[in-house]
C-alpha cells in the first residue's frame, strides 16, 4: 500500500532521512521505532505530502504521492496526533466529526453528529461526553477522543504518532488494545510511530527500526528479539552501551 524508495529529506545542513527504503503491505500495521529526533515524524509527513523529500519515490497504492487530486488522497487517511490535537474551542463530537463538517466529506449535521457518538461509543466513551469540551477530560479521554476522529470517516490508512505519550500503563494499554482491534475490524492500513516497545510490540504486525536516517532492520514483530542488528538490540532492551551514541 505504501512505498518509499530512496528518499532524501534534510533542513538546511540536518539530513534527517538518508535513503529510507520501506514497504508497508496493505491491511497490515507497521510500527516504526526509533530515538527522538530520528526523523519518524519527517518519515510520516513525507507520506502525506506535508514535506517534500529531495530525493526519491514515494507511493500510495502504486500512484506517486504528488500527483493526482490533493483532497481525494488526503482522504483515505487518518490521524492519531501525539497529545491528540484537539481543537480546544469545539466540542468533543466536533471535533470527532471535524472533517464530516466542511470540504469534500462533509454530511448533513446532524449526521455528522450520529456518527461521532457511534465513533466515541467504539472507543469506549458514551454519549455524555459528546457536549464536553476538551479540557473536561482527562488525558486517557482525549487521546480516545484523538483516536475516534482518526477513523470517523472510516480511512484506508491510519498514522499513529506516539499514540501512547504522556499516558499511564493501565491507559496505554487500553490505547493499544483500542487500536489492534480497530485496525483489524477496519482493515485498515496503518504506520504507527513509537519508541514505546511495550506500545510496538502490542500494535505490529511487522516492525521497522529507523535510525541515521535509514531503515536498519524491518521484519514481523515475531522476529524482533531474534534481529541480529546491533542498534536494533541495543534499543529495544534499553541498553546505554552499543552502537546508538547517548547525546549526553
């Protein structure tokens, strides 16, 4: 489904992708992981269009990503951003409905509104929270909140970026459950970003390593412990010594 060969992004002298090449098979989840500031969040908006690599191939079910009509390919996908990203003025069935309101998908009103609270009902929040604005709830809340507007208007392609930042244990892992399933029932498509190992290993089925700019190791989530690569090892068990340098 999604495809990246060769591609090249810097600001200014930063080269933060250095020739990633990825595959992403349709209807199943990849979960990029890597250090802060390895470029997971340049890898996802390269995807969407948001930055232009300077060199490279990027492909969305075959088609180069900057050709064709702009609203119809943004609207295969969905978001679940890092801290969710609500808009703090709206309510929270608007903010579900967001896109189901203006542009290309918009519905009648009070259709808009029905699918939200069916939305919010999937991720486990009944209909009470629907006139709440979003400073009423909770963290745990609002990235649910996040997670329904990911898939009010039922994507092909979900990005997930940290999705479980900032969240207790108990929280994270019902995140994380909340997105196997939906992923699953929807057949959806999705790249999760992460250097939460806990969060990978329950969200993958196939799992990416990003770091220097290139993808070092990529492989069924099964076969992660078994990798072989150094930075690989070195990162999922936590480990100060080997070969990713600690910025001290």
């Amino acid at each position: 489904m999604i495809r990246l060969t060769d591609v090249h992004k810097s600001f200014g002298e930063n080269a933060v992708l250095r020739g990633v090449d990825l595959h992403v098979p349709r209807d199943e989840s990849m979960v990029v992981i890597g250090g802060s500031g390895t470029g997971k969040s340049v890898l996802i908006k390269s995807v969407l269009g948001l930055v232009t690599p300077e060199r490279g191939t990027i492909t969305v079910d075959g088609r180069p990503v900057d050709q064709g009509d702009r609203d119809a390919f943004l609207a295969r996908f969905g978001m679940l951003f890092q801290g969710a990203a609500l808009f703090d003025s709206l309510p929270v069935w608007q903010n579900v409905a967001f896109r189901l309101l203006r542009g290309a998908l918009r519905r009648p009103r009070d259709e808009a509104r029905a699918i939200a609270i069916e939305k919010l009902r999937r991720v486990g929040l009944g209909p009470d929270v629907a006139d709440r604005l979003p400073a009423e709830l909770s963290g745990g809340m609002q990235k649910r909140v996040g997670l329904a507007r990911a898939i009010a208007a039922e994507p092909e392609i979900i990005f997930f970026d940290e999705p479980t930042t900032g969240l207790d244990p108990i929280m994270a892992g019902v995140i994380n459950d909340l997105i196997r399933e939906i992923v699953s029932e929807m057949g959806a498509t999705a790249i999760t970003i992460t250097h939460d190992m806990t969060s990978a290993r329950a969200i993958a089925d196939r799992v990416a390593m990003l770091h220097g700019g290139k993808i070092r190791w990529t492989g069924p989530v099964a076969d992660l412990d078994a990798s072989g690569d150094p930075y690989v090892e070195q990162f999922i068990h936590g480990r100060a010594d080997g070969p990713i340098k600690a910025v001290r």
